[in-house]
C-alpha cells in the first residue's frame, strides 16, 4: 500500500489518485467547525479582530499545517484534568461542514491533505487542484481503531474557549489508513456516484410498485 | 422498592458506547463477502470490524461521536421518574468522565459545551412509560452520532420532487430518495429507520423509536415487511457502498411503523442509523440485573 509522510511534498501528492487507499505517518492537527470559522474570520477574511492568544496560536499553527495535514475530528480525549492527554477515540466528522471554508484554508495554509468522511464539494475540489492538494477519506465510526494509530499526543491549541471536541489538537500518527476520494487533478470519488446512483434512483423510481 | 440504578446506568452506558450488539456485528461481517477483494469498500468493512473488537476489548467508544443518548425507560407503577431522571443524569455525568462519552451537549444559543453532557432538561432524552408494579425496570439505550442524524429527512405527501403520492407506492419513492441524498454521509451501511404518519416531531420520534428492535424484526403486516426487505435490496442497487466508496452494502435493514394522521398530513420520516448502531437494554428485576 502506497505511504506518505507528512510534511508531504507538491510532487508527491500530485501522483496520488482517488480510489488510492494510502497510510499517513507523520504529525498533524485536528481542526473542525469552530477552528475553520475562526481560521476564516479572524486570518482569512479579516472580518474579525484577533484576540487573548489568537496571534500566537496561529504563528505556530502555520508551521504545522505547512505542507501538512489537516483532520476534520472531534476526539474523545483521557486525561484532560491532568493534561497527560490521550486519544481514545477519534475517527473522522462529516467534511461537508467545511466546504464553504475548505479552499481558503488550504490555500491560506498550505495544507497538503484535508482528513475527513463523506467527501467535499466543487469549491474544495478546485482547492485542492491549485493548492495543491487532496481529500483523504477515512473511515468513519472506526475510532478506536483509528485512535490506536495515534503515537503521541503533542499539544493541544484552543482547548478552553473551543472545548474537547473542537479544539486544535496537534497529534502524531503512524500508518493511519485513508482512502483518497478526491485528487489534485480535478477527480472526485463523491460527484461521480452521486450521478451514477441518481441514474439507478431514476430507474427505480420509474418503476411500479 | 425503588433500587438506586446509577450504577447500573453507567454499565449500561459503557455497554452502549463501547460494545455492538452482536446481530449488528453479524450482519456487518456477512456483509465483508459481499464486496470484491481488495476494493475500498471491503477495506472499510474490514477496519469496522476490527473497531468493533478492539472499542469492546479496551472498552472505549466504537465511535468518538457518542452520540445524542436517547433512553426509554420503562418504570414499575409506584417509582419515581424524578429519581430516576437524577440517577440516569449522575451516570452521564460519570460516564464522560470516565471517556466512554465524549462532552457532547452544546448550548446552541451560546455556543459553549457544557462538559458533562447534560444541557438542560432536554439532554439526554428521557422518556418515561409506566408498567404494572411486578414488571421490571427497563432501561433503552440508543446512542446516535450526529452525522447520520444529519443526513434523516422529512417529506411531507405528495412529494412532486419523486413523483411520490399519499401511498405506500410514495412511501417507497422518498425512502429511496433519501437513501441517495445521504451517499456516504450518515457513515454507511446504514439501518433505516421509517414512520409514516404522525406530526412532524411524533413521526421523528417514532422513526428513531423502531430503531431499537432487533436486525431482521419485520412489520407484523406482510405488506409493510415485503416493503422494507424491497426497499433494502433496491437502496443496495445505487452501489453507494460503505463509507460512499461505493459497493453492494449502502444499508443492511429497514424497519417501518405507522401512525396516524390528520386527514391534512401524510409525513414520511427517515432516520437513518450509521453502522455504529449502539441500543442496549437493562433489566432490573429487585437484585438481579441484566444487560441486553
């Protein structure tokens, strides 16, 4: 099975294709509803004033979102009174959410790959031909499994204003299993069966009962 | 006498979030043949199934999304539903510090997560229904994660988007529809949970409600049951597949009930249940005590 180690370099994810099942090593960060609303208001689009550690949290999270990877996960997190974090549980959330952020934040971050389910639509697709990048589709449900993939718990940012689940947690992973469903050549696994199965809906429908 | 079920509660919790019912499991592994080796979707079936042994192994959640906890409990005449909503509250409030739920109730007016999954007096949802004094207690649990909450719908007969009418030839029509709405999204295969009839928010309920008998529990009307063994074998013909990678497993049961209407509505409600489909059940019969 084909592997990536992040930092992933331009070339190297131009050569994955979807339907590519693939293992990622390397560190990444969790991000989901409330980091990319607050990604976009307050670096982005500027329609808000950074705020408390809002400078300081970004200057490092640029650095690790560099050529790196981005999952879309609100985990279920052990020792948090005690801060010897663990991960528990931690499979991926719906990406649909974020389609309206997704290029933006990729191309502002130079984001490489976006962890996630169910794929994202035409606006995070043409993110993904120009940044470049791709979608990296895992699977959803499967937290336990996925948490075990989870080496290291190495910060976390935003834990107390975002809480748990939406926080920015900065995790290193060993050979966490993905499928790629949309690529940095325009292909998305998701469009073409949404036609293919409307065209058997159509069928089906057309039918008696 | 009314028995302290806190304890209980949280086993029943732990159980719930951490371990699959095994006709659940059973289904989804005589499902893993069905793909062609070495696809996406058999890789998916096949990293489920070894979630669901390891989430039982280490008792840790099967999903980190545990959910909106729905109970059903069914109390003796003569107990206390004011204790009894206490207790099951004391064991949510344990049971998330103990990891087996993730913090899971957010204010939706302010924005701020309350920590311990409790949020007002609407999270978790309990519902009461008294039995005969020598009956036992029953507690339901169903645990159901967000994103396949997301992708249920409601359509309200006739429906012109499908060509669907005040029948169970609509029926069909829209419970096909949004099976193809919901692709990959609700963590397929999924289990559909179907309520014809009802308000809007009764015909939610009841759609949610079906969801806890057993895989395979047919209608008890022949009609309806041929009607949901269709509808399975036909929303399985799209070829969505699991995860939406696409294959032959888009949903491994449909179950449907009925209500009734006002003459002015005809509502079809579709829950649609991810593959995580966490539900058990604990008896309390005086000391003994059961899980299901």
């Amino acid at each position: 099975m084909r592997e990536l180690t992040v930092p992933i370099s331009d070339e190297d994810i131009r050569s994955v294709h979807i339907g590519e099942p693939v293992l990622l090593s390397g560190i990444m960060m969790t991000g989901r509803d409330a980091v990319h609303k607050w990604m976009s208001e307050t670096f982005i689009k500027k329609t808000r004033q950074p705020q408390g550690d809002d400078l300081q949290v970004y200057e490092e999270i640029k650095k690790i979102l560099d050529q790196g990877v981005l999952y879309h996960c609100g985990p279920v997190v052990s020792g948090i009174a005690t801060k010897e974090y663990k991960f528990v549980a931690a499979g991926p959330t719906t990406s649909t959410r974020e389609e309206p952020y997704q290029a933006d934040v990729m191309k502002h971050f130079n984001i490489r790959g976006v962890i996630g389910k169910g794929g994202m639509g035409p606006k995070t697709l043409k993110g993904c031909m120009e940044t470049p990048g791709v979608y990296f589709h895992a699977i959803g449900g499967a937290a336990s499994f996925l948490a075990q993939t989870v080496q290291k718990v190495l910060g976390v940012y935003k834990l107390e204003e975002f809480g748990v689940p939406e926080a920015m947690w900065v995790i290193e992973v060993k050979d966490f299993p993905v499928v790629v469903t949309m690529d940095s050549h325009g292909q998305s696994k998701h469009s073409t069966l949404d036609e293919s199965s409307k065209q058997v809906l159509d069928e089906l429908l057309a039918k008696p009962y | 006498m009314q028995k302290d079920i806190t304890n209980e509660t949280l086993e029943l919790i732990r159980r719930t979030s951490s371990s699959l019912p095994k006709d659940v499991e059973d289904r989804l592994r005589a499902s893993i043949e069905k793909e062609e080796p070495g696809s996406a979707a058999r890789g998916a079936l096949e990293t489920i199934m070894k979630n669901i042994e390891l989430s039982r192994a280490n008792a840790t959640p099967i999903c980190q999304d545990t959910g909106t906890p729905i109970f059903y409990v069914h109390y003796p005449e003569g107990w206390s539903t004011r204790k009894l909503k206490e207790q099951i509250r004391s064991a949510m409030v344990e049971a998330t510090k103990r990891s087996f739920m993730r913090p899971n109730a957010v204010d939706a007016i302010y924005d701020k997560n309350s920590g311990n999954n409790l949020g007002g007096e609407d999270f978790p949802t309990i519902h009461f229904e008294e039995v005969d004094a020598d009956q036992p207690l029953t507690v339901e649990l169903m645990l159901k994660g967000g994103g396949c909450e997301n992708v249920g719908r409601q359509y309200s007969l006739p429906d012109n988007s499908v060509g669907a009418g005040r029948d169970l030839a609509g029926v069909r029509k829209v419970v096909l529809d949004a099976v193809q709405k919901a692709q990959g999204y609700g963590c397929a295969p999924g289990i559909l949970g179907v309520s014809i009839g009802g308000d809007r928010g009764s015909s939610y309920a009841k759609s949610k409600e079906v969801l806890f008998s057993k895989m395979g529990t047919r209608n008890a009307d022949p009609e309806i049951a041929k009607l949901e063994e269709r509808l399975t074998d036909e929303a399985n013909q799209m070829g969505i597949g699991p995860m939406g990678f696409g294959g032959k497993t888009t949903v491994l049961d449909t179950k449907i009930t009925g209500m009734h209407r006002l003459p002015a509505s005809y509502f079809v409600t579709v829950s649609y249940m991810c593959w995580a489909y966490r539900r058990r059940k604990l008896t309390v019969k005086g000391e003994e005590v059961e899980y299901d």
